[in-house]
C-alpha cells in the first residue's frame, strides 16, 4: 500500500461518524425538527420548516455534527416581521436549550441539544433565483447537494474539509474568512474526489474560475475583483469565492502542492498550541500585545470591527516609522480581545533625519527649510547638494505609540467607533516576557500568538 492510500485510511477512521453517532444525531435532529414545527405551526403566518446544512447532506465530520433547521416564511413579509416572527419562534422551540443569537445577515438562533448544535434560520420561501436574503439560497444548497452526492462523494467531501480544517483554511466566517462546508462539497462535485480536488488546486492561476457548468470566461467581468471564482451551482450570479481571502487560498494552493508531493497525517491535525513554543521563541522579546475589555456584541461584528481597526493601527505604525513583520487580532468572543504585532525593533532611535530636496529647486528647498528651521535640531547641505535635517522623534517607543494613538480625538486613531472608548478604558500593553503570563491565563490568545512566531505548520517538515 502507497503511503498516500495509507494517509486517505488514517484519515478516513478521523472523519467517518459511527453509526451510534449517526443514529444519536439523528435522534436530536427529529427531536429539534419537531420543536421547531409544532411552534411555526401555531404562527399566523404558517411558516414551512425544512432541514439544511450538513446534517442533512450526509457531510458532517466525525463529533462534529450540526443542524440546520430553516423557517420558510411567505416572501411578502416584511424584513422586519421575518425577523421578528422568526425569532420568536426559534426562541421558544430552544427555550429548554439555552438559545442565543447570532448573526449573520440577519439574526438567527443557536442552541445545544446534547452536543450537538442547532442553527434555527428564518428566510423566505421563494422560487429559485428570487432572492430577498442570503438564507434563502441555503434550503436549495441542501436539496441540490441530496441529488449530486452520494456515499462515495460524501466520504471525499468529508476528507477535504478535514484537510482544510487541519492547515486552517476551513469556514467562510470572517474570524477565518476560508472555505465553506458548501465550497468544499462543490468542489468534490467539480472534480470529483479529494485527490483530484487538490491536484487541480496546486495548479490554480490569480482569479482562478470553478463552476460545474460549462460557462465561458467572459462571465469573469462580473466579479472584477475576486482573487477566485466559485460559482454557485444554484445561483449563477454568485460567486462562492467571494468570502475567501487571498492569504487562506494561498495557503490552500500551497499546502496542497506540499501533501501530493509528501503525503502526511499531519496535514489532517491542528497543531499543538503548547505554551512552551512561546517559551522557547527567539522572536518572543520582539512581540507586542495590545489587550483590551469590550462589551458584547455580534461575534460577526466584532470581527469586523478588530480587522479594520487593525488595518488603521497598521498603518498608523508605519507611518511613526515602526515597522511591524506580521500582525494579528484574537478574541474570546465575549469580553476580551487583544492586537498581537511581532515588530523588527521595540523602540525608535531618539533622532530621526529627515531628507530634503536639492537646493537648485528653488521653491522646494525653500518650503523644507521654512517647514524644519524652528523644529530641527540642525539643518545642512550635504555632499549631493540636498537639504536635510535631524528632529527629535516625539513618539519613542511602542508604550508611547498606543498612548497617543489611542487618546487621539475621536475618529482620529481609525480605531472602530465601536471599540476606541471601551480600548481607552481598558487597554494594556504586554511586552516581551511579559507576554508568557497573560498568553497562560488565555489560551485564545496563546494560539495566536503561536501562529506569529511560528513557520505555517504546511511548510514543517
């Protein structure tokens, strides 16, 4: 046997419920199925309740099960009232599961029967392609993955999910922003096993374009700024690659060059968060934590809201001259979040030349020493005839950077409005050494941490 059918085996033991496991999830599908339709029955409305997600496509992974449950209401319901109704319902058909909320494009519940989690989902009930949410689609994607897979296609779909669960390229959230359980059985349909999925992979171009169907290239203009081209089988107008990042495709592509060329097990499996690579890291003393208290909120908003303030702050550094090699944002999902930065150099030099124009431009060279002369320590000529001048730096260190920052008017700073006040109240800034304590008190964001001073597990021997 091939070392590669060897690795397929091993993992298939990984991915593959038992029927045990099949017939408990089975159990508390019907049991929430039932919850669900014995309260949309009672709404004036008459909702029509349908299972989704992977659970009803057969491609859940081994202890991983989840259901959706979907609340059709009639499509003239106003946005408003489909929330509301949808809500209500979801809410007392969890009630004995400790129901919350979550989000996405509109707000849906999520409850725990056992351990297994249910999504309860209002949308619309309407004829395919008439869409009037993003919800609507997912009780389509269910029928159309029921038709085209079978046992085989299922056993490939579960085996790719768990490879890009394992290098860290699964899920469409914007905490991951990879590839969704549905990507993953489009793909299997497309080229139809894990093996060839990954081959064609490895030889992906920029702007890449996948559909089932025969479609020409033409129809790339309508997504002129997608980096892939997923198209949905049951919405042609919809790219699926839309929600995935440049970084988690690269890394697609390249760990699957790197399993075809030396097939492992390891690919199939998280690596190891111990605190002691942090420990044990070179670059430790050159890590910078901002770690800050928020109120709750969305966990889809709250993502949101890290990742654009740490594209300001990122270019808030660069412009203070600090130069930042790789950058972060983690999060418990409920009180705590923090900024990680792994920097080339703590703190700036007490001085900073500045470089003017040659002198034999007249207007230049008189506007920089107009601007410089009061500021400057000293301003000269040099050997090639420009202008320059040395000024102190008023921004030190990284401690004054995030001081300044931070109290800046608002607005100001880039920071999400959202989170500058309760960042203000409640930021502390972790440096070095000082990162081991805090990293082994939250295990969040210890795993972050890991990830930036860590070479990509797919590039490990």
């Amino acid at each position: 046997m091939s070392e590669l059918n060897k690795v397929i085996e091993e993992v298939l033991k990984l991915v593959e419920p038992s029927k045990e496991e099949i017939d408990h999830v089975k159990a508390l599908a019907s049991i929430a199925f039932d919850k669900v339709s014995k309260v949309a029955f009672d709404n004036k409305f008459k909702p029509k309740v349908v299972l989704g997600g992977s659970y009803a496509k057969g491609t859940w992974l081994k202890g991983e099960a989840d259901i959706d449950i979907f609340v059709k209401f009639p499509r003239e319901l106003e946005r408003e009232e489909l929330e509301k109704q949808g809500l209500d319902i979801a809410l007392e058909a969890m009630k004995d599961y400790n129901p919350f909320l979550r989000y996405s494009e509109h707000p849906y519940v999520e409850a725990c029967i056992d351990d297994v989690k249910i999504n309860v989902v209002p949308c619309y009930d309407v004829k395919k392609g008439d869409w009037k949410s993003a919800a609507d689609r997912s009780p389509y994607h269910t029928e159309f993955m029921i038709k085209a897979l079978n046992d085989d296609l299922r056993r490939e779909v579960r085996i790719l999910k768990k490879f890009m669960k394992g290098i860290g390229v699964y899920g469409a959230e914007i905490a991951i922003q990879g590839f969704s359980g549905y990507v993953c059985e489009v793909l299997i349909i497309k080229y139809g096993s894990f093996l060839s999925t990954l081959k064609s992979a490895s030889k992906w171009m920029e702007r890449e374009l996948i559909s089932i169907y025969d479609v020409g290239e033409e129809i790339k203009k309508i997504f002129p700024q997608a980096g892939i081209i997923i198209l949905d089988p049951v919405d042609h107008k919809r790219n699926l690659g839309t929600a995935i990042s440049q970084k988690k495709l690269a890394e697609f592509i390249l760990a699957s060059r790197l399993f075809l060329e030396k097939p492992s097990i390891k690919y199939f499996i998280k690596e190891d968060d111990s605190l002691k690579k942090i420990e044990k890291s070179d670059l430790l003393n050159n890590i910078v934590i901002l770690k800050f208290k928020h109120s709750k909120r969305s966990v889809d908003i709250l993502w949101g809201q890290l990742k654009r303030s740490l594209n300001h702050i990122l270019k808030q550094l660069a412009i203070n001259n600090f130069k930042v090699i790789r950058a972060s944002c983690a999060t418990d999902e409920v009180e705590n979040s923090a900024f990680i930065f792994l920097m080339e150099r703590i703190d700036q030099a007490s001085i900073d030349i500045k470089i003017g124009p040659k002198v034999f431009r007249y207007d230049d060279s008189k506007k920089f020493i107009d601007k410089n002369i009061k500021s400057s320590k000293i301003i000269w000529i040099g050997d090639d005839t420009r202008l320059y001048s040395i000024i102190e730096r008023k921004v030190k260190n990284v401690n004054d950077f995030f001081y300044n920052l931070i109290h800046t008017p608002k607005g100001g700073s880039g920071i999400a409005p959202g989170l500058i006040d309760d960042l203000a109240k409640t930021y502390e800034i972790y440096i070095g050494e000082e990162n081991i304590k805090i990293a082994s008190l939250m295990p969040w964001l210890s795993k972050e941490i890991i990830k930036i001073i860590s070479t990509n597990k797919i590039l490990n021997e």
